[in-house]
C-alpha cells in the first residue's frame, strides 16, 4: 500500500524516464542521478516522455514496490526545476496525482494560535 510521507522524504525526477524501465532501473536512476539510496524508505516519483504515465518506487521494508498511475487523458503537473530531482511534499504530491499544479495552488489564510512568548502574536 502505498502511504505518503509516512516514512521519509519525496523526491520527483525532473527528467522524463523510460517508461519500460522496472524496478531495478529505476533504482539504478535514483542511485546515479539523484544520488539517493533507493531503499533509504524515501518515495522516488518519475513520469515518462508524454507525461501521462508516473511511476512511484518505494521500499516496502523487506522488498520494493512499484507504482504506476495512467492517465487516459491530459498529463500530470511536475514543477519545473533547474536540477535533476526536487523534494515534494505529500499534500504536493496528492494534488499532482489529483491532476492539480501545485505551483498555481494557494493556501488560504488559517487561524493560527498566538505564541505568549512573542509579543506580536497576543
């Protein structure tokens, strides 16, 4: 099952992959290009040339597991970044999935509860 930001970080990949690739290439992506440990329990999330395929790769504890999510049609949002992997967060990644950008979405002003030890807050 596959439970985000239960256990460590998001990283997107950038740049499309394969869409071919399986498990093992995929963990090959992770160790070379973003430079992680595909079993460090982080989620690694990568999209294909068309962008209407994402692939997630996840360490389940004893053994990988691999995700897949198709669009029939449109593509999925994936922030622009200059490098070759950027971290999300799981409301991030939700709204990605949900066929949201997350760089157009704005929160809205919440209550937020005065801290005593500031002054400006009471």
């Amino acid at each position: 099952m596959l439970t985000l930001g239960a256990t460590g970080a998001i990283y997107l990949a950038v740049e499309p992959q394969d869409g071919r690739k399986g498990i093992d290439g995929l963990a090959g992506v992770v160790a070379s290009a973003l430079g992680r440990d595909p079993a460090s329990g982080d989620l690694f999330v990568f999209k294909n040339r068309k962008g209407n395929r994402l692939k997630v790769l996840a360490w389940a504890g004893d053994g990988f597991a691999l995700y897949l999510r198709r669009l029939e049609r449109g593509t999925f949002a994936f922030p622009a970044a200059g490098g070759v992997g950027v971290v999300v967060t799981p409301a991030q990644l939700a709204m990605i999935l949900g066929g949201l950008d997350p760089a157009a979405a704005r929160s809205r002003k919440r209550y937020a509860r005065p801290d005593p030890a500031n002054p400006r807050t009471v």
